[in-house]
C-alpha cells in the first residue's frame, strides 16, 4: 500500500511532475486583461506626433521663416 507523501516532502523531480500534470493551457488565448485607449487623456507620444505632422516646414532642427515680401512692405517702421 502506497502511503501519501506531501507535495513538499517529495523530490524535486517528483514536485515538478505533479505541477506539470496540474497545469493547463489557455489554448492559445492570451490572459491578460487589455483596456481601451482613452482618448480625452493626455498621451506624450500622440503630442509629438502632432507637432511633427504640423512642423513639416523644419529643415536642419531649424524653423523655416517664411516671411510675404508685401507684408513687410505693407507696414512702416516708425
């Protein structure tokens, strides 16, 4: 007659074999817990991503000025 020897008495081999037999798969579903992305809340990279659609006109790290030769021409400098 077999006696029943505790998980932890047993060898380490024999404690690996009984939680392999214990363990099953998720069969291909992965658990973790996946949230929507809020949209109202602050988010660094979407800002970034924003100023560099808009600032386009950055050539070499610097701002391109494009200044209208009438605008300047349009207002008197006192």
């Amino acid at each position: 007659m077999n006696k029943y020897v505790p998980i932890g008495k047993r060898s380490k081999a024999a404690q690996k074999a009984f939680y392999a037999s214990q363990r099953c798969t998720w069969n291909g579903l992965n658990p973790v817990t996946r949230t929507a992305k809020n949209g109202k809340a602050y988010d660094r990279n979407r800002q970034k991503e924003v100023f560099r659609r808009n600032s386009r006109d950055y050539q070499d790290g610097s701002p391109a000025v494009f200044i209208s030769v009438a605008a300047c021409f349009a207002r008197e400098v006192y």
